[in-house]
C-alpha cells in the first residue's frame, strides 16, 4: 500500500468507503489499507480491525500543518502509549480531496481518532501521569512550550495541560503536582535553603485518576533535566525563556511568595549574608501583606537564631537595636556603644534593612528611643547580677546619667542595680551599697578600714567623673559618710610601723571631722606605738608634737618627739586632734608627760638620782615660762 500513488491512494479509500457495506467485514477488516508513521519515521500499513482494537491507536488532526507538527513530536517521543498518525502526505491530500468530509467521517467510523494539539498533549500528560514516566514529562513540557510558540495552543489550554502534567524533580523522580518550586539553580530559595528543597517534608491528601486518595508532595521542585534538554525535535529553546514559561505556566513558586512550614528554619540558627537576610524580611514582608498568619515554630525559630549582624557580631533579633542617627548618637555620647550593645550594622545591609521595620518589630527586634531605652535597661540589668567590665560599668553610670537629666529613671532598674554584685572593688566584686569611693585616700583606705573600695586600677581612673551617679546608687562618697564607716570598721595593720603618712592623716580627718563620735578609735589608738619619733616607734601619749620651745628642755630631758621629716610641716594643722589621741602639743602636754613620767619612775622604784635631777631641772625651766604644780 505505500507503495500506491497518493491519488489512487485516495481513490481507494473512497472505494472501500463507498462499498463498506457491501464487502465482507473479515475482508474489509483485514486489509492492510490504512497507513501510519511508525516509532522510526517509516509509514507502515496496518488492518482497519488493528485500528479499531486499538492495537494501534491511529490519530488525525484535521488541519495539516498541525498534523505534521504533531506527527514530528510524537516520532520523538516514541509513539507513546501506542499513538500513531496517519501520514502528513496522506492528511495534505486528504484536505485537499473533493470528498474530504466523507473520507473523514467514515475514517472516524473505522476507528480513526480526530483530534487537536491540546487533547494530544492533555492524553499524554494523563499518560504520563499514569506511568510516571519521566521522558515523557519532559519532553511534553517541551512540546507545549513550542506549540505556544506557534499559536497551535492557547494560554487557557496549556494551564489545563500542565494542571495534569506530572514534574521531574533533580532526582528524576515523576511527582502528581500539587504545587511547583522553581529549579534550584539561581533561585531565592536556594540563596536561603541551599540546593535541597526545603519543603519536600511537606505532603497532602488527593485522589488518584481512579479515585483513589494518596498523600504526594505538596511542593515539588522543577529538575534541572527542563534545563538540559534545551534542544528537542529539532526545536530550540533557551533556558532562561523555557524555565519561565514552566515556572508561569505551572504557577511554579518561589520566595518570597511560599507560605512558610510550621517548622523551625534551620537556616535561622547560621550567619545569614546581607542578600539572605533582606530576603527573609521581605518573606516575612510578603506574607503580612498577604494576611497569611505566621506559624508559630517558623518565626520562633528566627526570633531566637543568631543570624542579624551587629556591630559585635551575629545576635538572635530579640537582642537587637536599630537605631536612626540620632538615637545612636545619643548611645555614643555613652561609649563604645558598638562593642557592648549588639546594634545593628546597616552598612553591612547597605542601608536596606531599614525598609523592614515592620518586620524587624515582629521578630523582636527593639526599634525607636522607647524600645531602645528598655531593651539597654534589660542588658544592664542581666549584667548587673554579677561581675561586669569596665567598659560595661562605665556605659551604665552614663546611662544613670543620661536617664537622670532626661528624668527617665526608672526605679525598678535602679533598685536591679542597687543590688546587682557588679561593682569591682578590693574585696571583690560587691553591691554599690555599702562600696564607698573617695578619689583619694583610696590606698590609706585600705590601711586601716576592711571596707569594699572602688578597684580604681580596675577602672583606669574613669569612676572620678561619677561621683554623683554613685551616690545615687548607694555608693557612699563624701567624706563624712567614708569617715564614719571607717570609724565603724577601724582596724589597724599587723605591722604598726607599715602605717604610710596618708593613712595617718587619714585617721586625723576621720578625728576631725567626726568629733566625739571617733572616742572608741582614740582609746584603740591611744595606747599603741605606730608613731614614728626620733626615738623610734612610740603610743602617741609618749611623744611631742615638735616645737621650737622645746630645745632647752629636750636637752634637759630626751623626750621622743614627732618625727617631722617624715610626716611634713602639714601635721601641725591637726593640733587639736593629735591632743586628743595623747600628744603633747603645749607646756601642759609636755608637763603631764614628765609627771607620768616621774611617777612611773617613783612607783616602779627605778627613780635614781639622775632622773630627779632631770625632772627637776626640767621643772625649773618650764616654771619660767609657767606656773606648775606638780601633783
């Protein structure tokens, strides 16, 4: 039969049409008079019973040029499912036949399927549904995408075509689609995921072609294989173009507009990049806008993941300042804001990040002076439960400050570090109340007091502009209150002669100052020998306070007297207070001291003629100068 002209071809159809119902069915059914492209380009015969069994399953499109685009494809393809075509020569000259609408009904009759280039496609895309069939799927994809191309489809019949077509994913794997990722390769959910989709754990009920209901996929990414096959049927197409087509026409998604799991996002607990970041805002952004309600594992886990930028590092949202200008201008007047508060970079977003305020609130982020005020009280509080730095430190009496002049404090903070052991002292790290801070005398201090003192070392001198804002913590700093807790807690070194000139003068202010509140130190001190005279270490009621006057009588008699070498001229600035721990600091003084003197010598019988000849000669040159009655 191929070999047959194509007109008498055609005439012979119009017999067998003409007398089908006078020939012998078994005649007119086993004739090899119909021809079909087979699975390699070649047209075959094959009987008209093969046609109506389907053993064959022959098809016609009515208008030629479709017929022939089709019939190339389906060559391509492999004749899928058992689809042949009838001849393009056989179709062009069936068109042009006088008795073409004849011909057809009665090829339709015989078993012959007209149809078009949507319901070629829609059956095959059943197909390949049905066998999972990956080649298939593919190269229909292709075939689709052309036919478009060319008008031989319209827009509507193509999303009815891939509503049931089924996607390969990388793997080669044949998915029933539900919903389409976009190929891994430059797309958004990769910059956040990296190449394994991140929604492949995710699955939904549906039912089968024969009814039957099965849990696929609910997001199945497209393979890369759309990719490769770029060239197909002697058809060409550029990636970029075909991969949009797929990705429109499949209504294939991508971030930001995929409705996020109610599962943590693993990628929230890395260092996110700039572009990875502003994409998850404008995720979070899109979803909003959508009214979609965010689930609640999905945005815990990027409220708590360490994955903002600060200018310390990456910190979780909650823990995070954004700050205009102004408000971080205010936090620099503080200090080194940037290396104790995780504040976030926005160079390192290139100004972007600003634009998701919204978001960054959502997720935790503190915005705006209110917001940034509370979240630095939160810190410093954290902070203050322990041992703190020096920087740290330093940062909260300015924020003491600052909240002050602003009239800002805020009691509950105050009271937090009130009690807060952060201060360094030198018996540790201890509460501002009950530390006591003088800019000087910290070391004499020390000496003679067992009392927690500012470590100013510790703080490299900086606490002396902050007297103020540590009295307000409860620190004590004038000089009365610092007196009276050493008073209180007087204790002198075991190495009396150790005692340096500042802590001398120290007890004298501390006498001075207090009065007859330091009566209980003058007895302890009365009476041990830590001052240093010419005659060695001496109790201050056996030494004198020096004094031009008494040049003739320590001739006379050798008493020891205040070494003024080492304490300075200063010394006899606290006359009245060296009186009252015992010195001899006028004639009196120097009287009584002799008639102590005597009478121990009397009474302990070591008086000898020497001594009352001294004493005597003593008296003479004192009666000169006063009256003296000797007791």
């Amino acid at each position: 039969m191929s070999e047959v002209p194509m007109d008498v071809y055609m005439e012979l159809l119009c017999f067998f049409a003409d007398n089908c119902r006078i020939i012998p069915s078994r005649h007119l059914n086993n004739a090899p008079l119909l021809k079909y492209v087979a699975l390699n380009g070649e047209v075959r015969s094959c009987s008209i019973s093969q046609v109506k069994n389907e053993a064959i399953k022959m098809h016609l499109i009515l208008e030629a040029r479709k017929h022939a685009w089709i019939n190339k494809w389906n060559v391509e393809m492999g004749c899928p499912n058992n689809l042949f075509f009838l001849p393009n020569a056989t179709v062009t000259a069936l068109a042009g036949h006088e008795r073409h609408y004849f011909l057809r009904r009665w090829l339709v009759k015989m078993g012959v399927i007209v149809t078009s280039v949507s319901q070629y496609c829609l059956a095959l895309a059943k197909f390949a549904a049905e066998k999972k069939d990956p080649k298939i799927a593919v190269s229909l994809s292709h075939l689709v995408y052309h036919s478009k191309l060319k008008y031989y489809i319209g827009m509507y019949e193509v999303f009815d075509i891939f509503r049931s077509l089924p996607i390969v994913d990388r793997s080669g794997k044949v998915h029933i689609r539900t919903k389409t990722l976009v190929p891994a390769s430059g797309s958004n959910w990769e910059k956040l995921f990296g190449s394994e989709n991140p929604f492949a754990e995710q699955s939904i009920k549906v039912k089968t072609e024969i009814g039957e209901s099965e849990f696929v996929d609910e997001y199945v990414e497209l393979g890369e294989v759309y990719s490769k096959a770029a060239n197909f049927a002697g058809e060409s197409a550029t990636k970029e173009k075909f991969l949009d087509f797929l990705a429109n026409h499949t209504g294939a998604l991508d971030l930001p507009y995929i409705p996020p799991p109610n599962t943590a996002l693993q990628v929230a607990y890395t260092q996110l990049t700039s572009d990875q970041a502003i994409l998850l805002l404008d995720w979070i952004h899109i979803m909003i806008t959508k009214g979609y309600n965010m689930p609640p594992r999905f945005i815990e886990s990027i409220r708590n993941g360490k994955w903002v930028k600060t200018h310390r590092g990456f910190s979780p949202p909650t823990h995070c300042l954004l700050c205009n200008e102004t408000e971080e201008s205010t936090l620099l007047e503080m200090g080194d804001i940037h290396q104790l508060f995780p504040i976030i970079d926005q160079e390192f977003y290139m100004g972007k990040i600003t634009k998701f305020k919204d978001e960054l609130e959502l997720i935790g982020v503190q915005i705006g002076s209110e917001n940034m005020y509370q979240l630095i009280i939160k810190l410093l509080e954290a902070n203050a439960l322990s041992s703190m730095g020096r920087e740290w430190a330093i940062f909260l009496l300015k924020f003491v400050r600052h909240s002050k002049v602003n009239h800002m404090l805020n009691q509950n903070f105050m009271k937090a570090v009130r009690e807060g052991k952060w201060l360094k002292t030198n018996c540790g790290y201890n509460t501002p109340v009950g530390s006591i801070f003088l800019i000087s005398d910290a070391e004499a201090i020390l000496q003679i007091a067992s009392l927690p003192v500012i470590d100013q070392a510790f703080y490299e001198g900086q606490m002396d502009c902050f007297a103020d804002e540590l009295n307000l913590l409860g620190v004590v700093v004038d000089r009365e209150g610092v007196f009276r807790l050493i008073l209180d807690n007087f204790q002198f070194p075991e190495e009396l002669s150790t005692l340096t000139r500042d802590s001398i003068f120290l007890i004298l202010d501390c006498i001075k100052h207090l009065g007859p509140a330091a009566f209980g130190v003058l007895q302890k001190i009365r009476e041990l020998p830590w001052m240093k005279t010419s005659s060695g270490f001496k109790c201050p009621t056996e030494t004198l306070l020096p004094n031009h006057k008494w040049g003739h009588l320590l001739r006379v008699v050798p008493l020891p007297i205040i070494d003024e070498t080492h304490y300075g001229i200063e010394l006899k600035l606290y006359k009245a207070e060296l009186k009252a721990i015992g010195v001899a600091v006028d004639l009196d003084g120097v009287f009584k001291m002799l008639s102590d003197q005597f009478k121990f010598s009397l009474s302990s019988g070591r008086l000898t003629n020497v001594h009352v000849i001294s004493t005597l000669n003593c008296m003479k040159c004192m009666g000169k100068k006063k009256h003296v009655t000797v007791v």
